[in-house]
C-alpha cells in the first residue's frame, strides 16, 4: 500500500514552488523598506499559550488545534497562529526592553484541523506582522497600508479594505449588555455555538457564518453604536491616516474578527473572486495580550495572511506565472576527458554566480541539448575531443540558434558578462 501525504496538506513541488519563492521575495523586500524585522518561532508551542492568548471561546482553540502531550506528559500544541508566538517572545526574549515600537514578521507554516478546500489547508502557510509597543493611530494606518502595498506590488485588483472599532473593555462593557438584550428574544435559534457565545463572547455572534444566525442578528446594535470617545477619536484618525496614504477602505460595523484578542481597530481585505471566504488578510489591534500572557502593559497591532490564499487570488484573476528559474549555461560535454574538464568548468561557473548545469546521465548531444532547452537555458557550452584538443568550446546561444568557438581562458569571462547582460535587462 502507498503511503499518502496526510489530508489537508500538500507537496510544493519544483517548478510552482516558483511562485512561492516570488511572493517571499516581496514580502521580504517591503517588509525591509517598512523597516520590519524577521522574527522565527517554535512551530510547537505549550497549548496554554494559545488558550490564553487566543481565547478560549474561539473555534480555533475549542475545535482546530492539534495538541498532544509530550514524553513528559506536557500539552503542546502546533502553532494555529503566529501572534500569540511572537508576544510570547517579546516577553520571555525581554523585546519590551529595547526601543519601542517593535516591528516584527514572519512567514512558516501554521496548522488547524479544519475542512479542506479551495486555498484552505490543515497545514498552511502565514505571513505575519506585528507592531508592539505603540498605541498611536498613525501605526494602524502603517500596518494596514504594508498589506495595501505589497498586494499593489504583486498585482492584485477589485481588493476591498473593511475597517471597524471593536472598541475598549469600557465601551465592549455596554455593547455587550445591548447585544445581549436584543438577541435575547430569539436565543433559542441560535446554533449550538452562538448559543454558548452569547454567555461568554457575544459579539463573536456577529462573525457567525451561519445564515440562522446572521439573519437573527441582523440589525442587532454594532460596537459603533456604543463606541466611547477616545475609541471614536482613535478611529476617526486611522481613517484619516489612510486617506492621506491614498488606500481605498471601507468601514464595516459587522466586522468584528474571530479571535477573543482584538480591541479597537479590525480589518480586512477582500477579493471576491476566491468564493465566499473572501478575505485574503486580517488583523487588528490588541492591546491586552501581552499583558495577558504575563508581559506588561503592551499595545500592539498587527495582521496575518495565508500565502495559499493569495497566490489562489492571483491565479484566478491570471496574475500568476511559474517563476522558477533554471540554468542560465549548460555544459554539454561528450566522452569522459570532457565530463572531467566540463566539470572543472561548471565549478567555476557556479562560484563566479552564473547559475549552471551540466548533464549527469552521459547523453548524446542531441538529448543533451534538448535537456537544456527544456529547463530554459540560455547558453550551452560544447566540449568534445576536438575542442579539447584545441583548448576551445562551442558556445551556443539557444535562444538566437547562433553559435561561436571561444578560447578556453575566455569562456568564464565571456560567460559572467553575458549573465550579468541578462539578469540587467
């Protein structure tokens, strides 16, 4: 019996993995020029961490969490998220103690037991940023105007920005006793787990995708009927902060976010075409969670993005090519003395930076050229025993059909500047 990759994940294969490593390229590159740094977490964690951090009435903690105890009958748990991680380490790595704001990201695998389907997967993959240690509405505006950026720069359109204020434990105090009042009456219609939300996290009934649901909380009071004033002030000047960064948004009193953390700011972004789970990213602020998880008093605010779901937008709205490069040169050597002085040759390719690659099957010329043109080479270099003999190559241009002899001692020179020609176009 073949053994298969369990359910919910997948193989990234050489060739797509193109796309990948493009995507990365970019969130690297703008997460640099944001002044952002790279942060790496365990990808197991102690499963407290992710109940007190994430919130125990969310569906990731109570449904979706793989966790197992240890040799040591320790509960552990592989990561479902990377911000309850990361605040881990700004207070046990003493972040707190270096200038403040801290800003971080990172990218890796996250993993949920939940159903597969279309961009969704039980091991996915996030990046992630986080601010800790500002409270100011111009950082909401920065985070959200990174993601705004770095989805201009991979090309995405028709992206919707939603926004809200979820407010402050002061004013969620009053929303929630309306929320309550106006669900009472209809509590019974509930599904089982809004009906356990409205004891412990009424809100979250508003994020419940259950058409039962939605309708029965439809006109029920939103967090921006019951905002306090410092929470409206704040919210004013984020929208403020990101008209003058030119992005496009939409406030959107519903929007509340599934995790038990967030306070004032929540966001996401929209693209309709990846079906009724549109939103490509979302994120928010959530001041109280360092504190939760026994660090001091910490505002922070970030967001978090599945790179599946992103690279599945870019597909369906054709934005997305295989991007995997191969070998600029081939050596295309014939007999042994040729393989042995090919791959002396090769070498000195590889360590002057040209990427290069050489036949390892002893075809025929033929196969051998057909090889390099199938991975996309520009140049092929022909060693026989003639050209051995004469301390020359054939230098072969695949991609014009010309070709030239080229003395021994200028191959690699010839070869760099080429490469170097190419990679400035």
């Amino acid at each position: 019996m073949t053994i298969q990759r369990p359910k919910g994940t997948q193989d990234l294969l050489p060739g797509p993995i193109g796309k990948w490593h493009h995507l990365e390229e970019i969130i690297r590159s703008v997460c640099r020029e944001y002044g952002y740094e790279e942060i790496r977490t365990p990808i197991f964690e102690a499963t407290e961490l992710f109940q007190r951090g994430v919130g125990e009435t969310t569906d990731i903690v109570n449904k979706e969490m793989y966790t197992f105890p240890d040799k040591a009958d320790r509960s552990l748990t592989l990561r479902p998220e990377g911000t309850a991680s990361v605040c881990r380490a700004y207070v046990e790595d003493k972040l707190y103690a270096q200038a403040q704001p801290v800003k971080l990201y990172y990218v890796g695998p996250m993993f949920r037991y939940e159903k597969p389907q279309s961009g969704r997967y039980r091991q996915f993959h996030q990046f992630g940023v986080e601010v800790l240690g500002a409270d100011k509405p111009v950082v909401d505006a920065e985070v959200i105007s990174l993601v705004w950026d770095l989805y201009r720069r991979l090309g995405l359109r028709d992206l919707e920005v939603h926004i809200n204020s979820v407010g402050c434990p002061t004013c969620r105090a009053e929303h929630r006793r309306r929320l309550r009042d106006f669900l009472a009456p209809r509590r019974g219609e509930l599904c089982r787990d809004c009906q356990e939300r409205y004891e412990r996290n009424p809100l979250r009934i508003l994020d419940c995708k259950n058409p039962v649901c939605q309708e029965v909380s439809r006109g029920a009071p939103t967090t921006a009927d019951t905002l306090c004033e410092d929470c409206r002030e704040h919210f004013g000047e984020v929208q403020e902060f990101l008209t003058a960064a030119g992005v496009t948004y939409r406030p959107d009193p519903r929007l509340v976010r599934g995790l038990d953390y967030y306070r004032r700011t929540a966001f996401e972004i929209m693209v309709e075409e990846i079906g009724a789970q549109s939103a490509i990213c979302g994120g928010g602020r959530y001041d109280g969670l360092v504190e939760e998880i026994g660090g001091p008093p910490t505002p922070a605010i970030g967001f978090a993005m599945g790179l599946e779901r992103v690279l599945a937008a870019l597909e369906l709205q054709q934005n997305l090519q295989d991007r995997e490069h191969g070998p600029f040169a081939v050596v295309v050597a014939l007999g042994k003395e040729a393989q042995r002085q090919g791959f002396s040759l090769l070498s000195s390719l590889r360590q002057a930076g040209v990427p290069s690659g050489m036949d390892l099957l002893g075809r025929g010329l033929k196969a051998q050229l057909k090889q390099a043109d199938r991975q996309g080479a520009r140049l092929a270099l022909i060693l026989g025993d003639e050209e051995l003999k004469r301390q020359v190559a054939i230098l072969r241009d695949l991609t014009l059909g010309e070709q030239a002899e080229i003395a021994w001692p200028d191959i690699l020179t010839t070869v760099s500047a080429k490469y170097k020609e190419e990679e400035e176009k």
